[in-house]
C-alpha cells in the first residue's frame, strides 16, 4: 500500500491548527484546547499547556511538525516552515518542533525569534543538548553579543560537542572568534573531551535501557510504542533510513528508541521503532541494529518485529540471553481488502495465520545471521 502524502494529510490541521482565537485557559463549547500564538515562547504559559493537553494532540502535532520538517529540510520553503512549526506548537510544545524552529529561523537571519525557539528548546531538555547549546553560541556571535556566544559555546563543549575543525571553520562564529577569550574558552572547554563521532554515540546510545531477558513482542505488543521516545534527527547517521539517499529527511515516519540488547568490547546491539505518521493508527515496525562500540559504526540491522503497513506480513520476536532471536511471520486477515478499504473502525482484523519462521543469531562480531531456512512464502 502506497503512503498517502504528508502534506496532504495534515493540510486541514495546519490551516486550523494555531488560530489564535483559543488559549489553554479560555476552552469553549468542548473545543480543542490550544497554546495561543503569543504564548509560545512563555515558558510558564507552556508548561501549564503540557499539562492540560491530551495525546490526541501530540499526534496531530507530530504530523504538522514533520510537514515542517519537509518544508524546510526537503523544499526549502523556509516561510512555510516557520507556519507550520509554529502551528504545531500550538497543538503541542515538543522539544524538537522549537530546535527546528530555531533553526530555520536561524537561516531567515531572525535572530531573536531563533534564540528564543532554542532556549524553549533547552528548557523542554531537547537531546543532544550540545547541539542546542552550540546553535545559541553561533545565534549570539551573529548578533554581535560575544559574552553569550562564549558562554554557551563552553556550555556546549562541555556537553559533548567536539567538531573542533568546524568550530573554527563555522561563519556563524566568525565574530566570536575575533575576541580574545575565544581560544582559551576552547582549549579549556576541550581538555580531555573524546571525538565528535565517540560523543555523539554515546548520547545516542544513553538514551537505550537495558531490555529484561527473554525480550518478547508480539502480535499486540509489537504494535504499541511510547511515543514520547523520539530519536531527534541530529542521530541520523545511526538510523538506517532517516536519511534517504538524495540526503532528504524522511517525513513519512518517526523514529522510537525501545531498548539495548546486548554490549561487548566489539559491538552494541540496540532496538528501535518506526512508526507510519501518515496513518491515524500508525503501523509500527522494530528493527535490531548492531553497531561498533567505539564510534557507533553501523555493522548490521533486519527488521524483526510489527509491520511497516498494515498490509504487509506481521512479524513477532523472541530474543533470548545467548542472543538467539526467533521471527515469526503472519498473514493477517481483514473483513475488507485493506488496499481498497483502508484500516479504519469500520475494517475489523479478523484472522492472523503464521506462515513462516526464520532464526538469527547475534555473532561475536556483531553481524546478524541467520541459522534456519525460512518455511512458507511471505506476502510481499
């Protein structure tokens, strides 16, 4: 089944999404509650919304926002962009909708505007903070204030940003590195840090939880996902898929971390989600992927559980502690031809048969092989 298109999708929220004319504390006739424009850069306003606002919301703000994301990264429509961030705001106030934010607003040479999206970016704990953090250091040199672009750029080293050739390369830092303090602020900032690559790892890496063993995701349990465990796109280069190969964000689907497998001297092993943004109940399919301990080179990945749409043949997992992993697959049933249909309340599941099973293994070296001829024939 074909991805219907993003921007299609969410249109209508767009347009009704940030009226102006409703505020989170002036809800009317059972109207949805959102943050009013100006309010989106008060951070009690916010944090007083956060907690009123249902998960409905952030749904329909995570569509918004990936419009923005396409807009801005993919078509470079840079005014629309800031609309539809702004839009998604008002249905919800994520972290990474003001990172964004900040950041085109940042190429549109609106400082303040920019400044402000990133410090509500940093207040609702955006990860990597370092990346916040040196994105305000470059926001104030190119406002001529080099107190704070030092400051912040300490902070951010501090955090782990480590790309020293492009600190000093990066034009946004042309005028704070005219000052005196720049140099010590950086070599003090920098003693004893690790690469860039060794850094960002680990900040990815941090944010997988050890998963309990035997680790199993079933028919149900593969289809559930905490969506507030978003991979931020700054991860990209350890997410096959995030990135196509013209280097345009992928839109389409959000990226969820679920948990670590395994680690030794050689290799990591760690599971993520991705889920369908373009669906009401977006299918949700998990990944395992083996990575080098050192510098999180990817070494293997194969999708071992859920689907990638709802017509596509279910998987469920079994992962064991000598690191053997059992995939089942299914063909699901459904009172009417998904394709034509769709998946909605009025298209009931009404059978699910297994029709083939394949085995893995996790090698010492990290790569995932397989150990049993699959049985069946899978429906593509």
């Amino acid at each position: 089944m074909k991805k219907p298109s993003l921007i299609l999708v969410v249109l209508v929220l767009v347009l009704v999404a940030c009226g102006g004319k409703k505020s989170a504390d002036n809800n009317v006739d059972n109207k949805k509650v959102t943050l009013a424009p100006a309010d989106i850069f008060n951070k009690d306003a916010v944090s007083d919304f956060i907690k009123k606002v249902d998960k409905q919301s952030q749904q329909e703000a995570k569509r918004i926002f990936l419009t923005g994301v396409d807009q801005y990264r993919n078509r470079k429509q840079l005014d629309s962009a800031i609309v539809s961030f702004k839009s998604s705001i008002c249905v919800f106030p994520f972290a990474k909708t003001y990172y964004e934010l900040g950041n085109v607003c940042m190429d549109k040479n609106d400082l303040k505007t920019s400044i402000d999206a990133y410090k509500m970016a940093e207040t609702l704990e955006y990860e990597p903070i370092s990346l916040v953090l040196y994105n305000l250091s470059c926001a104030y040199s190119k406002s001529e204030n080099s107190e704070q672009s030092l400051k912040y750029l300490q902070l951010s080293i501090e955090n782990g940003y480590t790309n020293l050739e492009h600190i000093m390369s990066d034009s946004d830092l042309v005028f704070v590195r005219k000052d005196v303090a720049f140099n010590e602020t950086v070599k003090t900032s920098m003693a004893g840090n690790s690469s860039s690559e060794e850094v960002l790892f680990s900040m990815y890496k941090s944010h997988f939880t050890q998963l309990p063993m035997p680790y199993k995701l079933d028919e149900v349990t593969s289809q559930t996902i905490d969506f507030n465990k978003t991979i931020s796109y700054d991860y990209d280069a350890f997410v096959p898929g995030m990135v196509n190969a013209e280097f345009s964000r992928d839109v389409g689907d959000e990226y969820f971390y679920v948990g670590l497998v395994h680690q030794s001297e050689k290799y990591v092993a760690l599971l993520f989600s991705q889920a369908g943004m373009w669906a009401e109940k977006p299918p949700v399919h998990t990944y395992l992927a083996t990575y080098q301990t050192d510098k999180g080179k990817l070494i293997d990945f194969e999708k071992i559980a859920g689907m990638e749409y709802y017509s596509d043949s279910l998987r469920t997992v079994v992962i064991t502690a000598d690191l053997s992993i059992e995939v089942k697959y299914f063909i699901q049933e459904w009172e009417k031809n998904p394709d034509d249909y769709g998946y909605d309340k009025d298209n009931n599941k009404t059978g699910s048969n297994q029709v083939a099973v394949k085995n893995f293994i996790i090698d010492t070296n990290g790569d995932i092989r397989e150990t049993k001829k699959m049985l069946g024939v899978l429906k593509k």
